[in-house]
C-alpha cells in the first residue's frame, strides 16, 4: 500500500510530467513492459475461451436456452465490479499493487472455473474471473498511459493491445484441441488461465506510476523514479532535451481532492456519457459475439456444425485488426477512427448474416476481427486521455466498467432476437447496434486533448 500522501502542487506535477513527455520512448525496463503483454494476451484469451466451450458447457451441465447466459452475465458483472473497485483503489493506494492484486485474481479463478462443477458454481468462479479482467484490463490502459511519453501513449498502448489480438487469435485453436480430448476439455481451457500467473512474476519490473506518486504529493519517489528512466536511456545513446513545462489544459488543478462524484459534475459529466455509452453499445456487440458467434454459425450451418472452425479462421484476422491502428491513430481523430471502425464491424457482422456459406462466414468473422481490437483499442486511449491523471484509473474504470451492463445484456439480447428472427436476425441487431455506437462517438464525443495539443503545437496531455 501507499504511504500517506502529502499535499501535491501543481509545479510539481507538471515538472514531473514534462520530464517523462520529453522522453524519446519508454524508461521502464524490459521486464515491466512484458508485464503488459502478457496482462492483455490472457486477460483477452478468457474472454474468446469461454465463447468457445459455451457449447460444451451446455451439454456438461444440460442448459437451457437461458442458462447458457449465466456464466456470460456473471462474468460480466464481475468485469464491471473489478473495473470500478481496483481502478478507484488504483488511485488511492497505487498502480502497482492493485495491478498485482489483480493478476492473482485472475489465475486463481481460472482453475475454479475449471474445477465447477455445476452451473452455479461455475457462475460464481465466472464472476471472480470477470472481476481479475475488468480491472486487469482497466489498470494495464492507466499505467502504460503513464508510463509513456505523451506523444507515444497511444501507439504504446496499441502494441499491446496486439498482445489481445493474439491472445483472441490463439484461443478457438486451443479450444479445439484440448475439447477433442473429451468431454471434460472445456475444463482445461478455462483452466488454462492459471498462466496468467506469469505477468505477476514479471511485476517485480514493474515501478509504480511516476505519474500517480507526483499527483499523490510523492515528488521525491517521482523524482527518483524519473531520474532511473532518464539514467537509462541516455546510458542507451539517448539525448534528452530540456522538459517543457505547460500549463494544465484540463481545466482541474491535479492538486485538488477529486471524488468519484466529481466525474459526474462539469466539466466531466459530459464526456463520461458519452464514452459510457459507446461502451454500452460496443460490449452488447462485442460479448454478443464474441459469446454466441459459434452458437449462430452453427445455426446456420445445418448440415454439419462446424462453428468453431469459422470462428476460430475469422479469428486469424485479430492480431492484423490490432496492429493497423499503429498506422492510423496519430492521423486523424480518435472519435473519427472508432466511428469507422464501427461502421466496418457492422458491415461484418451484416456479411454473417446473410452468409450463404462457409466463404462469407469466414469473411464475415474476419472483417469483424479485423475492427474489433480498434474498437476497444483505440476506444481504451480515447477514454483514459481525455481525463487526467488524478481521475485516469477511476474514469477508466467507471466508463469501461458501466458499459459492461451492455455486455450483460447482450446474451438477453442475442437469444431473444435469435427465438424471434433466427441467427440472421441476432446478427443484423448486432449490426444496427454498432451504427449507433459508431455515429455517436463520431459526432458527440469530444475532440481528443492528445489531437488538440497536437494541433496547437504544444504537446498531449499529461
């Protein structure tokens, strides 16, 4: 835990956060940046896994329609309880812990799942597991944000988001292998999330947020940290120039006491809307299909089910979906890319929808792979660089965690309309749902603090 913190001054942070923003790249050690690697390839991996054996799960424990949502629900609940309780703790006591906290949360969990054995106990496990994910999820978005250069944030975080990208590509084909190793495959699958054990070991590389301890009135901790970064690049070859301190474009002192409530006053409220809601909307999409993708393409695919099989060659196409922001996201507005993404992920899942055959299935699952990692890549900088660092983890953590409700909903939503219309129809209101999501944070959401600086010639934001 953090020491007590003293009253932090505005001097102090913004000397800090100039130092770290005039870095040519990251000062961390490698170690700690594969902290973040493999936080993001596991995290990402539970979230395909559990789609993938829900099949499985179903005949294990003979579900009903309903049923088969439970384990999705809970889980979902959870992300948003772990995103909201470890990101507002992040902010108290520090990234670093929390972050820990949460990976041993996450294996644990795993090897739960894979022992349930009915549908409650499986719930449950689910829920804990979904807790570990959430703010897994949340806290990797804060603390590379921090970390980074200000003019690097975003491609930093994207490199990792590749990690998930992986993580999603890899799971159908493990899935695969281990369900044809019997009825009880699906256990090893979930189970297999006890691996994420291996970012806590790497955590011992991990300082805490340079950033977080200026804020928290540490400077001398800051100070110190700061100084290790600056040794270690310029023992590497770097040339540092002199810190351009600015003024706080935010319009909030990062000395002032900050509350949750706060989020929901001027000048935050709305832009908290805003991004809540384009998560809402993206996660019913997101867990809708990610979670009944092989569940529909068997629908459709009478002859012979072969769900898994689409899915997991759609799936190939995450890791591509993941790097292509690399070449975007410094070159135009982050609302305008996640509003076009969005637009592609429907255009996706309308190819599922009226896929004729094995050709436009695949097509389909890998147009939708293709966006899906922009979409919450870019939508995890676009979210955590429009706060600053005083509300970044509690922000992330709320917007994120609320619109999981969406993907709460989503199952209700994916089995109704598949008893109503069929699997094409499930497919279409997905479709029409990420319209919405798209033409919202294209048109309302803010204009990005990192474009404007840019814009003005005085750097991002800290």
């Amino acid at each position: 835990m953090s020491e007590r913190a003293e009253a932090p001054s505005d001097a102090a942070v913004a000397r800090i956060n100039a130092r770290i923003d005039r870095l040519p790249r990251w000062g961390i050690a490698a170690g700690a940046k594969w902290v973040f690697v493999t936080a993001y390839f596991f995290a990402f991996y539970d979230i395909i896994a559990i789609g993938a054996v829900l099949p499985d799960v179903t005949r294990a424990f003979h579900l009903t329609g309903s049923q088969q949502a439970l384990p999705l629900t809970t889980s979902l609940f959870g992300y948003i309880v772990g995103a909201m309780i470890f990101g507002r703790l992040a902010d108290h006591y520090g990234r670093r812990p929390l972050m820990a906290a949460t990976m041993a949360l996450l294996a644990v969990s795993s090897v739960l799942c894979g022992l349930a054995w009915d549908l409650s106990s499986l719930s449950l496990f689910r829920f804990l597991t979904g807790m570990g994910i959430g703010a897994q999820i949340a806290l990797s978005a804060t603390m590379i944000n921090e970390f980074s250069p200000a003019r690097h944030r975003a491609r930093n975080i994207q490199r990792n988001i590749i990690a998930a990208g992986v993580g999603d590509a890899v799971a159908p084909f493990v899935a695969m292998g281990l369900l044809s190793l019997g009825p009880d495959g699906w256990r090893l699958v979930l189970g297999l999330g006890v691996l994420s054990v291996i970012p806590m070991i790497l955590i011992a590389w991990m300082p805490e947020s340079p950033r977080w301890l200026a804020a928290r009135g540490r400077e001398a901790a800051a100070d110190a940290l700061v100084t290790r970064m600056e040794t270690r690049l310029t023992a590497e070859g770097a040339t540092l120039p002199e810190p351009e301190v600015t003024a706080d474009l935010h319009g909030v002192s990062e000395a002032a006491h900050i509350r949750l409530i706060d989020l929901l006053r001027h000048p935050w409220l709305g832009r908290v809307v805003v991004v809540t809601l384009y998560w809402v909307l993206l996660y019913i999409a997101i867990y809708g299909f990610l979670g009944f993708e092989t569940v529909l393409l068997d629908k459709l695919s009478v002859a012979k089910p072969q769900g898994l099989l689409y899915t997991a060659l759609g799936d190939l196409a995450f890791p591509i979906g993941a790097a292509l922001p690399l070449l975007l996201v410094d070159r135009m507005q982050r609302r305008y890319l996640l509003g076009i993404s969005s637009v592609i992920f429907a255009a996706g899942l309308a190819t599922l929808a009226f896929n004729t055959g094995a050709t436009t299935a695949v097509i389909g699952a890998f147009l939708v792979a293709l966006v899906l990692l922009i979409n919450s890549g870019v939508g995890y900088i676009y979210t955590s660089e429009i706060f600053p660092t005083r509300l970044r983890a509690t922000a992330m953590g709320f917007a994120d965690g609320i619109g999981h409700i969406g993907g709460i909903a989503a199952p209700y939503i994916v089995l109704t309309s598949l008893t109503l219309w069929g699997a094409r129809g499930a497919f279409g209101l997905l479709a029409l749902l990420l319209v919405a999501c798209g033409l919202l944070i294209a048109f309302l959401g803010v204009r990005d603090s990192a474009q404007s600086r840019l814009d003005s010639g005085i750097g991002e934001p800290s």
